[in-house]
C-alpha cells in the first residue's frame, strides 16, 4: 500500500519548504510506503530550486497559460503511484498525525471515498479570511460532509472511478465539484475531529484580495463549476445544494432591475425614488445582517464581484478534463 502527498504551488518560495518537510514528517509515521509530488504552475521564483533540495518528485506545468486551482492535483494526480492521496497547498503545513489517522478511518469505511480534518487559519486580517475562520464552525464540523476544504486524503479508487482528481477547467470550487462528483456515485465524505493542516493564506485587503481574484480568473470558479456540471450526474446536486450560487444570481436579478427601472412607464421622479430604493436594499439587508455599514459594503461589493464571475466563468470554453496536462519532469524520485 502507498500514500502520495501532491502538493499544488505557484511562488511559494516563502512556504514551500515547510509544506514539503510536513508531509514527509507525516508520512515518516506510516506503516507503508510514501511519496510527495510537488506540482508547480511555473513559479517564476525560488520555489522550484528549493523544492528539489528534498527527496520528492518535482514537476511544473509546460505552459503558464494553463495555471488554475483545478490544473495542480490534475497535474499532480498524473505522477501518484499511491493508492490514497492527500492533496496539499504550498501555503499549508500538515499534521503530521493526520495521514494516519485519515488512513485508519478510510481502512474502517470502505463507503466513505475521503476524509479531511480541522484547519487553522493563521492570516485572519482581512474580512475574506476572518470570515471564513467564523465559518469553519460550521463548515468544519466532524462528520459528513459535502467536500473537503482545505485538502482531504483520498482513495485512488474513487478518485479513478468519477474519471479524474480535479477539473483542469476550474478556478476555484475544485474541491466541491470533486466531492459532487463522488456523491453522485455513491461515495460519502467525511471530516475528522482532528487536526489536518496550518493554513498561512494571503494577507491582502478584503477589496484588494477580490481585485487579485477577478484578475487571476478566481472568481469565475463558480460560473466554470455550474457550465462543468450541465448534464452530468451531479449537476443535480449543485443546484440544489450551493446556496452561494442562488445568492449570485439573485444578484444578476438585481442588476437587470435596475436596468429595466429607467424603462418604465412612470413618471421620472418616480422612477428615480424607485431606482434609488431598489440599489439601497441589499446595502441595507447586509447592514443588517452584518451590523456594520463597512462591513455591509464590502459584502455587497463582494457579491457584485462574484456574480460578475459567475457570468463570466460560464461563458468560459472548457478543455477536456480527462485530457494529459502537458508538464515538465524536473526531478524524479522513485521509493
């Protein structure tokens, strides 16, 4: 029996070496054979160089042009000879008990296709961050679950029967579309009451981190998320259960009335009064909900952002997922 820890990185030069260093201290405590892929994205800094200072197998992508969230565990997945494999972030530090507790369990309940465990948020500085630290309350509890944020350990078989690990296509949600597509076949995931990673993440700004994110594509994970599940088994299972996606399109809703506002046949004061009131009323609902009027603003800003990415991420073209990702291998190592 093998474990393979792929490591997805795009200039983790800061990082990379205590990602790599954690997982073979994790995988040191197994009683079987181990391997850790580096799958890189064409780092244009010291990241590759550091990388093959370890005993691991490095490979990068051939070209930059392909980098997404969804291409890196693909890539990745390419290299594994293992039997379970745990996906991991170049910002991320594993537990170094964490693989064998995961693996005990999936020994346990051959139904359950993977198990993830508790994360800790280090960088809580920008809204982004501190949010989804309140949110791992829920999101993180232990037991079943519909993905694995953050990472998970997963069997190869399951992996191999939904056809591949991760949606080259996607920019984000690679996780849940993984997770939708298990369930549709039956698989059941599961969370651990025990620690799995340290995660150091971004300490951009709340505005400056949804900037970066339309920029690198991010935000279009969505939009790529629902496009990749039209007449798929689990397209079911996203429009009923991605609560944030009937968010996005209320949103789209909201913005086509404003638009037909001005078509109206009332009189213009009329008009004007009925247009401010409709764009005041999600400032108002986040304010709210949030009790603060900054913090209503940057939420209303941020569902602008991400309902603009949903229609952009669906209009995107898709390559085949199941299709090779061209790499480059830099350093082999065998166990």
């Amino acid at each position: 029996m093998r474990v393979s820890v792929i490591i997805k990185a795009l200039n983790e030069e800061a990082r990379i070496a205590a990602a790599i260093q954690s997982a073979l201290s994790a995988l040191r405590k197994l009683p079987c054979l181990g391997e850790v892929i580096l799958a890189d994205s064409c780092s244009t800094d010291e990241t590759l160089r550091i990388a093959a200072n370890y005993p691991i197998r490095v490979v990068t992508l051939a070209n930059p042009d392909e980098r997404s969230c969804g291409i890196g565990p693909q890539l990745g997945y390419q290299y594994t000879t293992g039997d379970f494999v745990y996906i991991l972030d170049g910002d991320m530090e594993l537990d170094e008990d964490f693989l064998k507790a995961g693996l005990e369990f999936l020994m346990r309940h051959p139904g359950v296709a993977g198990v993830g465990g508790q994360v800790e948020e280090r960088v809580t500085t920008s809204l982004e961050y501190a949010r989804r630290a309140r949110r791992a309350k829920v999101n993180m509890r232990p037991g079943e679950t519909d993905r694995l944020e953050m990472g998970g350990l997963y069997r190869c078989r399951a992996i191999d029967q939904v056809g591949y690990f991760s949606d080259r296509n996607l920019r984000s949600y690679e996780e849940l579309d993984l997770g939708m597509r298990l369930r549709a076949r039956g698989w059941r995931l599961w969370r651990l009451d025990c620690p799995s990673v340290i995660h150091h993440g971004h300490a951009d700004g709340t505005l400056a981190l949804l900037l970066r994110r339309w920029r690198n594509g991010y935000l279009c994970g969505i939009g790529q998320l629902l496009r990749a599940s039209v007449g798929e088994p689990h397209m079911r299972i996203v429009l009923s259960s991605v609560s944030e996606l009937r968010l996005y399109l209320a949103v789209l809703m909201w913005w086509a009335l404003l638009v037909a506002i001005p078509f109206l046949p009332v009189r213009p004061w009329a008009a004007t009064e009925l247009f401010a009131g409709v764009l005041a009323a999600p400032f108002a609902l986040a304010a709210l909900l949030r009790r603060s009027v900054l913090d209503a603003f940057v939420t209303v800003t941020s569902w602008c952002f991400h309902a603009a990415g949903l229609v952009r991420g669906f209009i995107q073209a898709r390559r085949p997922p199941m299709s090779a990702v061209r790499s480059t291998l830099v350093k082999d190592f065998y166990i």
